[in-house]
C-alpha cells in the first residue's frame, strides 16, 4: 500500500513538473513573438518641431499604459515600421505599436550605434538620442516611471 501511495505521489510530482514546462515554453514563445515584431521596427528621424503650433504647456499626454506617454515640446515623428511610415503619435494612439515594442526597437538601435543610449543616475532612466528626436523612458527614484519622446536635447531636469 505505501508502495502504492509513493508511485501516485511521485507520478502527481513528475506531472505538476511537466505542466510548469508546458507553461513556460508557451510564456517564451510569447515574448520572443513580441521580440521579433519589435525587431520589425525601425525608427526614422522625420519630426517637425513648429513652437509656434504647440500648445503653451510642452507636454502633451498620448495615451495611459501602466505608466503616461507623453510627446514633450515636439510635434510629430514618423517612423519605419514593416516597409511603412507611420506617425508615432497615431501608432501609439491606436495601438499599432507598443511602448515596449518602442523601447526594445530603441535599445537594438542602441546596439547597432543607430542611436546614443544614455542611462541617468537618477534610478536609472534611460534617454536613446537619435539625430533630430529622443525618447527618454523615466525610472527615478521618485517614482516617475513615464515615457517621453521630445527633440533630441530634452533632459531628465525639463521633466522633473
């Protein structure tokens, strides 16, 4: 009977280990799906930057995720993505692209010296400065974990 009891404890064991497997061969196919369309955009410079036409605050909000996007003192920037030129502000609007798709583009970019990646000492935000804009992805210790995209000189101390 103990015998028993010892196969079935151990069969249960064996199975709980296989379906956590399972799961996580499923999660890493998931995020290396989103690795791979991230990888498909390419971010193209072509902003246009009229002070006269912005609003009298420099920041305007686009969208709420699990943390504010903002376009911050710019008007416009296009981008690449899949063989087309999409405005940021509507792909990020409508949900053609994601913050994170942004961020990971912005980090390969990095990588590849298509853009200069800075990290501040505040917490860690991180600015990637492309030719004529930036994006700068707070993470400060005062709890601003926000995303900016603005022209290439904006700095964590016009934020804050």
């Amino acid at each position: 009977m103990k015998k028993k009891i010892i196969i079935f404890v151990g069969l249960i064991i064996n199975v709980s280990i296989l379906i956590l497997l399972i799961i996580n061969i499923v999660i890493l196919k998931n995020e290396n799906k989103k690795i791979e369309k991230a990888k498909e955009l390419r971010l193209n410079a072509n902003y246009t930057s009229e002070k006269e036409n912005i609003d009298n605050e420099k920041r305007e909000k686009i969208m709420e995720y699990s943390y504010s996007i903002y376009f911050y003192n710019i008007k416009d920037v296009e981008f690449d993505y899949k063989g087309y030129k999409i405005n940021l502000r509507n792909g990020l609007k409508n949900g053609d692209i994601s913050p994170e798709h942004l961020i990971v583009q912005a980090e390969e970019d990095a990588k590849n010296n298509k853009n200069k990646k800075i990290i501040y000492k505040d917490g860690g935000s991180t600015k990637y400065i492309y030719e004529k804009f930036s994006i700068l992805k707070m993470n400060s210790l005062n709890g601003n974990k926000d995303l900016y995209i603005g022209q290439a000189n904006i700095g964590i101390n016009e934020i804050e």
